[in-house]
C-alpha cells in the first residue's frame, strides 16, 4: 500500500512543508523565535528538543492549527491560510494525544478520517481495512474507541492519519504507548511514505529510534532552531545533550 507512487505534481526534492521566521508566543512567553524549516518530498525529518522547546507548536503552525505570531508557514508552496481544500486533503497528522471517538468503533473511527480526508467511498473500505493490518489494528477494528487500551488508541490515531495516503505526515510522538511491534510497522509505513515521494515531520523523545528513521535531525531549544544531528551518529543522546549545552553557553538569559 505505502510502496505506490504520490499522484501530486511535485517533483522528489521539492520543499512540502516550510517554515519561514516563525514566531509565536503563547499566555506572554515566546514559545518560537524565528524559527526556519524546510521538509523535502522524499524525505523523513525529525524535530527534537526537550519539553518545552517549541515542537507542538511548530507543528500546528506549519498545520494551520495556530496562526504565527510573525514569519510565514507554508504547504506544497502555499500560505497555509490559502491552502485549497483539495490540496489539505493531502496532509495527514497526529499532534498531542490520540484523539479517538469513544462511542465509535475504531473502524468507524478511521473511516470517518477518510471520508473526511475525502476519498472516495467506494476505496475507503479496503484502505481502512489495510492501514489497520498494517498496523496491527485488525482484531480491535470492531471496538468501541472506549474500550481499547491507550497503545490501541495510539494506533488508530495513526491509522486516521495515513488512512488517506498523504503526501504530507506530520507526527507528534507517534510511537508514544506503542509496543515494540508496532514501532517497527509504524517505521516501515513512515520510510514507505517518504519513499513513495512524501514528506514525513515527526517528533520524538526516542532519539534511538529517530536514528533508525531520519534522514534529516533538527534541534529546537527554548523556540530556536540551535543545529542539527547525524542520525548516523554513533552516540545521539550525548551529541544532542552536547548541542542543548553549548546553546545554553551562548544564549544564558532569553526574555
């Protein structure tokens, strides 16, 4: 399913997904201080930071959730406040908590996604039911959202957001409550977008994994981007807690 080429008119390369001099602060604090990043067809790109760093935040702007304070976020090329339905249709997500609908099966769940999303109704059926095998959702699929344990709950979140096949994923923690099975299928679906052509953003704690994955590694501290990381790297976590320091060094006191 993941392996078929995006049917969209950019070419392998092209910035998907841009931030440009983002900037955003939330109850009187700067959340984001000119922030610039650009995701690539073809490519999986990993945002990391300690909590609090700005990564949610970022994620919603560049998904049209939260306008910016300032700068511009764009998609396919777009102001995402311009951005076509047709084109939104394209665009998967997951931010923050799984948001599952308890009276609904988790079928109905992901087929609400779908239709959402726009596909057509005649396909949604085997979509639906192939994103769940893929993600080792298929004996839950006739659960109620309330009945299904916090890692199922996390899989059909998943599920809703790849139902579709965007061309476009961005993903908040999304291995959060998976067992390791599931973190090694969410991983084949993710390269599997990126090689058909997408663009993946995700987020992660599990710098581990992440090295697994990206092919590209931003790091984001107190809402500024303060340089990346080789996901080939041989030991990740000291090389990111080096840049977190070194950033600390030259910026002791932000207003």
């Amino acid at each position: 399913m993941y392996g078929q080429p995006v049917l969209s008119e950019q070419q392998h390369g092209d910035v998907l997904l841009e931030a440009r001099g983002v900037r955003r602060s939330l109850g009187g604090d700067a959340v984001l201080r000119g922030v610039d990043l650009a995701i690539r067809s073809g490519s999986i790109h990993a945002l990391v930071g300690m909590n609090g760093a700005g990564k949610t935040t970022l994620m919603r702007i560049l998904l049209g959730m939260l306008p910016a304070g300032g700068g511009a976020a764009s998609l396919f090329g777009i102001p995402v406040g311009a951005l076509p339905a047709a084109r939104w249709r394209e665009v998967g997500q997951l931010i923050e908590t799984p948001a599952v609908y308890p009276e609904l099966t988790a079928r109905e769940n992901i087929t609400a996604a779908a239709l959402l999303h726009g596909m057509d109704r005649e396909a949604v059926a085997a979509s639906v039911r192939d994103t769940a095998e893929d993600l080792g959702l298929g004996r839950w699929l006739d659960q109620r959202g309330k009945r299904l344990s916090l890692g199922t709950r996390q899989k059909v979140a998943l599920a809703a957001a790849l139902v579709h096949r965007p061309t476009v994923l961005v993903l908040d923690e999304p291995s959060n409550s998976l067992d390791p099975s599931a973190v090694v299928r969410l991983r084949e679906i993710i390269t599997g977008v990126a090689g058909r052509g997408g663009a993946v953003l995700v987020s992660s704690h599990h710098l581990d994994e992440l090295a697994r994955l990206a092919d590209t590694v931003t790091v984001l501290h107190r809402g500024r981007i303060v340089g990346g990381l080789d996901p080939r790297g041989i030991d990740l976590e000291r090389a990111f807690f080096d840049l977190i320091h070194q950033a600390d060094q030259d910026q002791p006191a932000e207003a």
